[in-house]
C-alpha cells in the first residue's frame, strides 16, 4: 500500500517543488485541501486523489499564494492518456513509471498502452519481432507500479486491423485476409487472438481490455472474398467481435472497442462521422457486451459530438469518448488543435454523463513527437475532469505551467510549427529542389517569421524541458523556409540576367550550414529518444535524417552543375509548384511525388 509520504515525494519529484511545510492527510470523499496559517490537510480517499491535492499545495508554493480551498470531485470516474507504444517507439519500462507519476500527480487514475505487435506472445516468436516489444515481466512490473499508484492499467490491442507489422511476414499469411486485417471466421486467426489475451491476462491485473477493431477498411473484401465469396460485411464484423468477445470474457476481460466500423458500413461514403448513419437494428440486438469507444479529435464545435454521442447510446452498450491530445502531425505537438476540438468534445462527454475519458497521443508515421512534449495539455483533461467541463483556460495553463515548468504561451510556441495544417513537418522534410508545400494563404516568408519569434521564446526556457531539441526543430524549419523562398528566386534571377553565381551562396554555404543542423537535430532527437524509448524504432527517422542530409548535398551538386555551365537549366527548380497529397503528415507524401506508399 502506497504511503501518503511516498506520494508526495513523487508529487515533489514530477513538479520540481519541494513543499515546506507538513501536510495532514485524512481519509475523505472526493477530495478536499486546505492550507492556512502554514497548516496544510488533504481529505481523500485514494492514492490518484491524494496525489492531486499535494499537486494543489505545490501550485500554490509555485504561484506563490498564502492560502488554499478547494472541494473537488470527479465529473468522470475514469481519466487517462492512451500512449501509442507501435509506432516505432516503445517507452522504456521506467520512463512508463515516470509518466504514471505525472498522470496520478494531475488525478488522472487510468492510463493505457496502446500496442498492436509490440508485445510479447510466447507462442508466436515473429508478434513483435525486432520492434521493441514490452516482455510479460516488464508489463507485469508496469501494472504492480500503476496499480500501488492507483492508476488502471489497461491493456490497447488489436484484434482485427492495424496489424501489418506482424503480417508482413511470410509464415503469418494464413492469417491475412488484407494486408494489415487478419483473415474472420478461421479457427487459427482465432487461436491466435487467444495466444494474444492469454499474454495480456499474465501481464495485466485489470478486468477491462481494449481489442481495437477499428478502421478495418476492406475486411471481408481480400482473402477472406476468395475462400468465401461475398457476405454481409455488417454480420462478419458481428460474428468476429462476438468469437473475440468470448475469447476475452474466458480470461476475465470485460472488452472496449473502437466504434467507426459499424459507421463506416452503413455510411455511403465509408464515412465514420456521418450524420446520416444509422447502425441497423439487427446489428445493435447482435451485438456481444462490449463497451463502445467514440474516438474523436476533429471538430471544433459541440454539434458532430453530441449527434455522435446520441447514436452510441442508441446502440444499447456503454458508451466512452476517446478525445486526443494532438501528438501526431510531427515534431512538436499540436496544442492549438487540442483545446480548440477538446473543449467542445468534454463539454458534450459530461453532458451526456460519459464516465470514461480517453486522451490519445498516437506516433503517427513514425513517432516523430515525443509524448513528454504534450504533457503541458493533459491539464485540459484533468482539470474537466475534478473542476468540470467549464474550467477556465487559463486554470489549465496555469496547472500545465506547474506540472512541466514550461511558459504560459507553450501552445502558442508549438502552433508556429503550425500556422496551417502541417506546415512545420512538411518542411522539415520537404525537397529542397522540389518542395511538396501545403497550398494555402501563408507564405513562407511569414512563417519564416513566426518561427524566428517562437525560437527566441524557446531560448527563454528552462533547462530540463527538452529545449535544445525544440530549438534546433525550430532553427532548420526556419531556415529550410528561408532557403526554399530564395532559391526558387535566386534560380529565376540568374535566368534572367545570366548571372549563375548569384547561386554560388547556396553551394558554398547555406546548403552545407542546413546539413550541419540537421545532423545537430538528429543528434538531439537521438538524444532525446534515448532517453525515453527503446532504441528499436529510431532506425526508421535516422534513415529519414540521413536522406535529407544526404539529398541536401545532392541539390548542391545540382546547382553546381548549373553555375559551372554543365548544365543549361536546373530541371527541378523548372518545375511549377503542386498541390500536395491529400494524405499530408506522412514522410513519403512530403518528399516526392513519386511515392506511391506511405511508411
């Protein structure tokens, strides 16, 4: 049993402020802390709690206040990041520890893994082979931590779709009905979702698990289409969550899924959030118990959530918003984002008495975004969650100032990385010769300058907030956007005039000062990543950083070639600007068009 002088250590660690003065701890509902005349108490009675009024007490020492009183109680009984473990990065086991700290230090008091391949399956040696996966006895470990702490450890898997890694391998092609779904309605698909739980059930001391099941686009259309010929997709998908269903109810698992499937099959557009859909009857009275999870981060307004929130409830099961802490459009998170479809979404998700709130932090394409850095806006969940869906901004601010130590206008720094859409990563991994740029009102010299402004606000940070990191992904988008902005223009110029030397700048030094950053920024990020995950992953962004390095060199050739007169014309650079591919925050879109693939 935690103590409550365990939990304040670790309060005191996650914060970084040491309290100086005793604090009495009573056993209390809900939560309650008082500070007055240099005498603090803490009335709660679980660990999570406990743990957020000495984060109230640390908040009043930090913002330097003389008093403290507040009731609290919880608007949702459960509150918890899911954290993407496969997409190339698995979080060390004690950096896992260090992030049940921080959540409980907010009152979070559930926190899940979200892990397709990425951990172990004894009877299946190639289920995360080469990928970093978490073995039984680390998650075993992961789940006795969590649970002293008071936080549910829940096992995010996936039983249907998403599974490429593992089918990519010759010997799993009994199992593929499409490239990344597994093949319904076989028996061995079905022992080896059983080997699956089997696992889990050794690892994980909770009786809830999430089994995935989403996006499963063309499921039945593949494989399965051949050996069986054409079925109703609505009852195949029916038919595979109840096998699963049972297989999970055998080892005491009570499931979650993610809904979008039985949307996507009755919308005309394969369309999740489509208000003309409406799942059938017949499909909602087959339906096994299993929790249904509405998962969305996309709308700024509360009119998509609530429609879609309203459709759940219709299906009979136990309905749970899945919201999003924007950490996969690359680098840096996108915080803006965050508030603007997060507020709206809480608001409905209390109004319709949700009593389970999930916060996602997917690694899309590659984990380019270290989770540490959207910890500023976990505050948004936790603060909606003990102080209510109306809490002001600020008083999230304000706890994410104390939770991180980063600044007031943290969100603001990272949407400069974003003045639209996904400019900053599309950048930073656009062509020198040939950019693929996102169409749109802001020029690159604009963002140029918005970057200039957020890196110098970077410089003010303090040490211990990942700022070399930041600076350096800040330092080369802003003069990637700066070479991309004059090249094209010093091309055009020397074309006009005959003047190739004009160009001679950007063989001599801006191209070869862009490679040496990069090389710094790898370096950092390797740094970075080291430190918090396991190194299987991180070959997939040293390739990356490698090919830009390596292509930068490439364009300094080209331009020599041209200023030496060996060539008439720099081909790429005659090229008018595209459109980029509608599929915008993947690598492979960002580079060339002639990628056909995404990875």
């Amino acid at each position: 049993m935690i103590t409550p002088e365990t939990i304040r250590e670790r309060v005191e660690h996650v914060t970084q402020v040491k309290l100086p003065f005793d604090v009495c701890v009573k056993d209390g509902e809900g939560l309650h802390v008082r500070f007055s005349s240099g005498k603090a108490c803490i009335e709660a009675s679980e660990p999570t709690a406990i743990a957020r009024g000495f984060f109230h007490l640390t908040r009043m020492t930090k913002e330097n206040r003389d008093s403290l009183d507040v009731h609290e109680s919880r608007h949702f009984k459960t509150v918890g990041p899911m954290l993407d473990m496969s997409r190339n990065a698995v979080l060390r086991p004690e950096r896992v520890k260090a992030y049940i700290d921080r959540i409980a230090t907010l009152g979070m008091n559930m926190l899940m893994l979200y892990t397709e391949d990425t951990y172990e399956v004894p009877e299946y040696p190639l289920f995360g082979a080469m990928r970093g996966r978490f073995t039984q006895s680390e998650l075993k470990d992961i789940d006795a931590y969590a649970r002293e702490s008071g936080v549910e450890l829940i096992p995010c898997v996936q039983t249907l779709a998403h599974l490429g890694t593992f089918l990519r391998w010759g010997p799993n092609g009994k199992f593929r009905d499409q490239p990344t779904i597994l093949m319904a309605d076989e028996e061995e698909t079905y022992q080896l979702i059983e080997a699956m739980v089997r696992s889990l059930r050794e690892s994980f001391s909770t009786d809830r698990i999430h089994i995935g099941m989403d996006e499963a686009h063309g499921v039945g259309l593949g494989n399965y289409l051949l050996k069986h010929g054409m079925v109703d997709r609505f009852e195949l998908l029916s038919r595979h969550l109840n096998r699963v269903t049972e297989i999970c109810q055998k080892y005491g698992f009570h499931p979650m899924m993610w809904s979008d499937m039985f949307f996507r099959l009755g919308s005309k557009y394969n369309e999740y959030y489509d208000k003309d859909v409406r799942v059938p009857d017949s499909v909602i009275a087959s339906l096994p118990p299993c929790d249904m999870v509405y998962w969305d981060y996309y709308h700024d307004d509360e009119t998509m959530y609530d429609a879609m929130l309203t459709e759940h409830e219709r299906m009979g099961q136990k309905a749970i918003f899945a919201g999003g802490n924007w950490t996969w459009s690359g680098f840096v998170p996108q915080a803006g984002k965050t508030i603007r479809t997060m507020v709206p979404g809480l608001r409905v998700a209390s109004r319709h008495m949700v009593d389970t709130v999930i916060i996602t932090e997917w690694g899309d394409d590659g984990n380019e975004t270290n989770t540490v850095l959207a910890d500023f806006m976990l505050p948004l969940f936790s603060e909606s969650c003990w102080q209510g869906p109306d809490v002001s901004e600020e008083e999230m601010r304000k706890a994410g100032m104390c939770l991180t130590g980063l600044p007031y206008d943290y969100p603001e720094i990272c949407d400069a990385f974003y003045p639209q859409g996904d400019w900053g990563k599309g950048l930073i991994w656009a062509d020198p010769l040939l950019p693929l740029l996102p169409p749109g009102h802001v020029s690159l010299d604009d963002f140029a300058a918005g970057l200039g402004e957020a890196e110098r606000k970077i410089d003010t940070l303090p040490d211990g907030t990942d700022k070399k990191y930041l600076s350096l992904v800040y330092l080369v988008a802003f003069d990637k956007a700066t070479l991309l902005s004059d090249l094209k223009a010093a091309y055009l110029k020397s074309k006009q005039t005959g003047k190739r030397e004009i160009l001679a700048s950007f063989v001599e030094e801006r191209l070869p000062v862009l490679q040496a950053e990069y090389h710094d920024l790898m370096l950092a990020h390797r740094e970075q990543w080291m430190r918090d995950y396991k190194p299987q992953g991180w070959e997939m962004l040293a390739y990356r950083y490698g090919g830009m390095i390596a292509r930068l060199e490439d364009a300094a050739l080209a331009l020599s070639s041209y200023i030496d007169g060996d060539e008439d014309t720099v081909p790429e650079l005659e090229e008018a600007q595209l459109p980029k591919d509608s599929n915008t925050h993947f690598f492979a879109s960002l580079t060339s068009a002639g990628a056909s693939f995404h990875f």
